[in-house]
C-alpha cells in the first residue's frame, strides 16, 4: 500500500495513532504514509450503544483496534469470527465480497480497510433487519 489518503472536510476530526486532530477552514488532504498506522474518522466512528446489530459489532472491534483501545491480536481473532458468523447470514454476492475483502484486510492488519468494508454491510443489515421485523 502507497499510503492512506484522507480528505478532510473543514473542521473535521480525525483519530491518528490515538491523537485527535481537527482540520482547519478548507478542505484538505493528508497522505498517510506510514504503515499501519491507526487511523479512525470521527463521523466514521460507532458509539457503544450504537453496537446493537451484528455487522456493528464486528465494525466496533475493528474501530477499538484503531482508537488503541483493543490489542490487534486479540481483535483479529474476534473480527474473523465474526466475519465467519455474518457470512452465514449474508450469503449474496455483493455481501460475500465485502465480507471476503474485510478478512483480507484482518489478516493483512489493515483493521481500516477492515472497517471500512464492514461498515458497507451496514445498509443491507438494515434493510433485513426491518424486513424480518415486519
């Protein structure tokens, strides 16, 4: 990987390796250049009562990775079980490359790109979720 590229909107947060940092006015981008450093949006962010549905339970172990707040050993072990338990679930093909493309970015320890393909299950869990509730 060359580096994670950000694009900051004004005034928006950012957690880098467990430090908040605002940007300013403007838009901006900053290039992330170092490798495997944790990085979480703060509009990205899910909040523990938030982390009431499978899919945000598992985004939510990857976000405790990023923020320094879980071990990443530990952590990828409970994302891939999770992983596994979702992909019982969520068996089309659009859910199967999401699922398949955030067990390649645990095991690479990439728990941003982990979230990050996670957090696109999200509308569709919540579509069957409101589905099976009717």
């Amino acid at each position: 990987m060359t580096g994670l590229v950000l694009k900051l909107a004004p005034r928006e947060r950012v957690l880098i390796n467990g430090a908040v940092i605002e940007n300013g006015d403007k838009r901006s981008r900053l290039a992330i250049m170092t490798p495997n450093a944790n990085i979480l949006r703060l509009r990205d962010a899910i909040h523990p009562e938030e982390v009431n549905t499978p899919v945000r339970r598992v985004c939510y172990i990857a976000q405790l990775v990023l923020s320094g707040d879980a071990d990443p050993k530990e952590a990828r072990h409970q994302i891939m079980r999770g992983i596994e338990q979702l992909s019982q679930a969520l068996t089309d093909a659009d859910s199967r490359a999401q699922l398949n493309a955030a067990t390649a970015a645990v095991v690479e320890e990439q728990f941003y790109q982990a979230m990050k393909a996670l957090r696109a299950l999200l509308p569709r869990e919540a579509r069957l979720l409101a589905a099976s509730g009717s």
